[in-house]
C-alpha cells in the first residue's frame, strides 16, 4: 500500500459577475497586437475553440470581443496554448499546460478603437470582452499613485488660500504659479507678497512668482522634471467677469485698452495644460464667468471649446458655499475637466446649515472687533444710504459675501452692526468667515493686504468638498487598474 498517497486539491472558485484587468499592447514587426491568455476565459464563456467576432464600440471608445450566434458570418476562435514548461490551467487539472487565449491584430480595429493607447482595460462579462484605451495620462497617473497617496497638484493664481486647503485634503503642491500686478494704489512693489503668502503656508517644489501671461511654459514643464502633475487647479482672475457692479463698463473697456484686462486669462492657461499635460483641470471663478442659460459667457464657450478639442470632458455648475456648510453666502463656478475614463459628479448639498454665523463667529471675538468702530466714517455712512452695505447681524443666520476689496473700506466692504453701531471685521474674523484653517498665516501681512488675501479667496468648506470629488474621480481610475491588475480568487 502506498501510504504518500495525498489527495489531489478539488479547486472551487467563486465566479464574479464583473472582472477586470489592465494589459499591455505588444509589438510585431511594428505592429500592435494585444493578447489575452488569462484564466478568466473560461469562467466568462470563452473556452478553448468556441467562436468569437470582434467589433469596434466606437472611434477612440474601444471594442468588444463577443461569443458569437448563429447569424454571424466573420468569426474567429478562442485558441489554446500549449506550455511545456509550467501549469499555466489550475482550473483544468487535466489539461495543466493548456490555457485559453484571444488575440486581437486587426490593425484598422486597433487604430480606430483604441487610437495611440499603450494598454487597454479589459472588462469580463459573461459573453463579452471589452476592451477600452487606455491613454498615456491615465497611465502615467497609475504609475505616480501607487508610489505616493497624495495626488501632484500645480496651482496658479492663488493667494496661499487654495493651497493650504489642498494640502489637507490629500493633494500635494508640487508647484506654484503665482503673481500680483502692482496696483495704482501701491506705494511699493507688492508682486511678491502673495507668492509669499503661498510659501508661508505650503512648500511647492517649483515656484515661478510670474505673470502668467509672459510665464515659458515649456520652461515650467523643464522645471518640474519628471515630477507628474495630476492636476492643474486655476483661479483665473474675476474683475471682468463679476456681475455685480464692481467693476463698471466703462473700466472694463478701459482695462482692454490698456491690456490690464484678464478676458483672455484662459488662453495662457490652456497654453500651460498643453506644456504640463494634466489629466485633470479644476478651475474656480465668479458665477459670471459661465453666464446663465439665456446669457452664456462666450468667454466660457471658447474655453470649454478649447478644452473639448484636447480631449477633456467638461462639468460645470455654480455653488452657494451655504449649501456646504459656509458661513458666508458666496457663490462660485466650478469647473472639472478631465481627459480621465471615469465618471464623474460634482458633490451634492450637505444640509448641514451652521447653527448661527453670529453664535459661531461674531461672539466669540466680540472684544476684538468691537476695537474698529466704523460707524462715524463717511464710507459706512454712504454704505448705509446707498444700500449697499453688506451688513452681519444678530438677525441673520448668513455673512454676506466678502469682496477682494475687504480691505480698503469701500461701501461694498464687510461691517458687523452690534447694538447699533458699526464695525469692521478683524483678519482673524474674516478667515473664520470663509472658514480657513486655523493654521493659514496671514498674520505678517499687512492689515489691508491680509483682508485682500481673504476677501478674494474661496469658501474652504465649499471647496474641499469639490476637491473631494475631483480626488474620488482620480483614484477611481487609480482603483480600477488596481482591480484589473490583482484579482483575488476564493478557493
């Protein structure tokens, strides 16, 4: 009796009813080829000489590889390849170095379906095979996410606001584009005190303190080297496009001539995208700068054509940071563009609504802002007659919006009517307001420049909540490789 008998191992494995894998094209004689030899055939139907025809989904969408019926007429077959070295079949123990296989060489199918992709993601299903490109942005996204948690982000237009709240919420700013015009106001040169405040409160790898307008691009990307960037996040200048009547026609028209204007900010930018060649672009501005439905912004129109011929998809939708757990009644454009081949859904309303913004903010620095009394000023007066002053009160539950020009007191400048009087609101206040970290430094600055830096930055709890769905956008993508490249098997 032999008693080294050992039982041979009955193999039982769950079936999913989706499974995926990422793949590389492989080259012959110059030509792509893509070849599936998995295990996963047979339990999706596509076992050894079964007859199978391939189809293009769409140009540039992929094709599908599909077990064939009885009116097909040009089919093909699932081969078997024989190994002579290794069991390659664990779910055919009798056939241990046969495994299925498909191949795909038609070349006119592989270039009108797949374009200049170097992968494709495969998806199972019983029947069907789908494969869809897989372009060079994605890929390089896949390769910089599985060494590094955080998503490379480039930033340009920003005070320092945007980046600290990004850098909290699992982006990394590589690098930083950033620059303030000197003013007519300015007694002296102030081009790089918002750089500074960028740096005070995040430490990029690349800083070009520049005007985006005459900014190298090319030399930007040589700077970054062969750090990726995932995401390009722009604040493209407002002025022009606020509807509000801050800015009046005759000073737009101006600005134009002088070419002070910023219209064509978003030229400069794609320039930018097509050096730098993020996969993704996330772009604020005032709700203007979209336009209504009645009234579109051809502004807009050009850039999100723009954008549509290099092969990003477009979402864009206008916010009240109220709707997201903000202090203040701001409202905001959102643009997501992405070249990415996953879906993507801006973030829906909290219905969180803060208790009171005078219990949560007002109260608790009472003694501070009642220090700059402003009642007797001839600005507060005007503010007052002209209606429109923009007035926190104990009888309402919201801030107004604050404006870039909080700190030179103009008539449209934030006040806090306490008791009947009037008073202007600390910096500390202001980023309460707009519910800035308690670590963002703003303190150095000046008074009026710190209320500046505020006053034109976003609702951070408006925008983390945009950036959280831009992040869950990306690591979908990042998940599905992942899927597709590590399967676990149940046996």
């Amino acid at each position: 009796m032999n008693t080294n008998f050992v039982a041979p191992r009955i193999l039982k494995f769950n079936v999913p009813k989706v499974a995926t894998k990422l793949l590389k094209f492989r080259k012959a004689n110059g030509r792509k080829i893509m070849t599936l030899s998995s295990n996963w055939l047979p339990l999706f139907g596509f076992y050894g000489d079964a007859q199978i025809v391939e189809e293009m989904i769409a140009p540039g969408k992929g094709y599908r590889i599909r077990l064939a019926n009885e009116s097909d007429t040009k089919t093909k077959k699932v081969y078997l390849r024989e190994y002579k070295s290794r069991s390659a079949n664990p779910l055919k123990k009798d056939a241990k170095r046969v495994e299925q296989l498909v191949e795909t060489a038609a070349q006119k199918l592989i270039r009108e379906s797949m374009g200049d992709a170097t992968h494709a993601h495969i998806t199972f299903e019983y029947g069907v095979l789908t494969f869809t490109p897989v372009n060079n942005a994605e890929w390089a996204l896949l390769q910089d996410l599985s060494h590094d948690d955080k998503i490379n982000t480039l930033v340009a237009m920003t005070g320092g606001v945007d980046c600290a709240v990004l850098e909290r919420s699992g982006y990394s700013v590589k690098a930083v584009v950033e620059y303030r015009p000197n003013e007519r106001r300015d007694t002296t040169d102030y081009t790089e005190m918002t750089a500074l405040s960028t740096l005070a409160n995040c430490a990029p790898k690349v800083l070009c303190n520049e005007d985006i307008y005459t900014l190298n691009m090319n030399k930007l990307a040589e700077l970054l080297g062969s750090t990726p960037i995932t995401v390009a996040h722009v604040s493209l200048q407002c002025d022009d496009f606020t509807g509000d009547g801050l800015k009046s026609k005759e000073a737009k028209e101006k600005s134009i001539e002088e070419l002070s204007s910023t219209i064509d900010m978003f030229i400069p930018t794609l320039n930018m995208l097509d050096a730098v060649k993020p996969p993704v672009l996330v772009v604020e501005n005032v709700p203007g700068f979209m336009g209504t439905k009645d009234n579109p912004n051809p502004i807009n129109d050009v850039f999100c054509l723009q954008l549509r011929r290099r092969g990003y998809n477009i979402h864009q939708q206008v916010f009240n940071a109220i709707d997201y757990g903000g202090y203040t009644t701001r409202k905001r454009m959102y643009m997501v563009a992405s070249t990415l081949n996953s879906e993507f859904a801006f973030p829906e309303p909290t219905g969180q609504k803060p208790f009171s913004v005078w219990a949560d903010v007002i109260v608790p620095n009472m003694a501070e802002i009642m220090q700059r009394d402003i009642t007797e000023n001839k600005v507060t007066k005007d503010a007052l007659t002209s209606g429109r002053a923009a007035i926190i009160s104990k009888t309402r539950p919201f801030s107004p919006t604050m404006m870039k020009a909080q700190g030179q007191s103009t008539k449209d400048a934030l006040m806090i009517e306490i008791d009947g009087r009037y008073y202007r609101p600390s910096t500390n206040v202001l980023k309460q307001l707009n519910s800035l970290p308690d670590s963002f430094d703003a303190e150095w600055l000046p008074v009026d420049k710190a209320a500046q830096v505020i006053g034109q930055s976003i609702c951070c709890k408006l925008h983390h909540a945009i950036m959280d769905s831009v992040s869950k956008h990306i690591r979908s993508v990042v998940d599905m490789f992942k899927s597709g490249t590590q399967m676990t098997l149940n046996y």
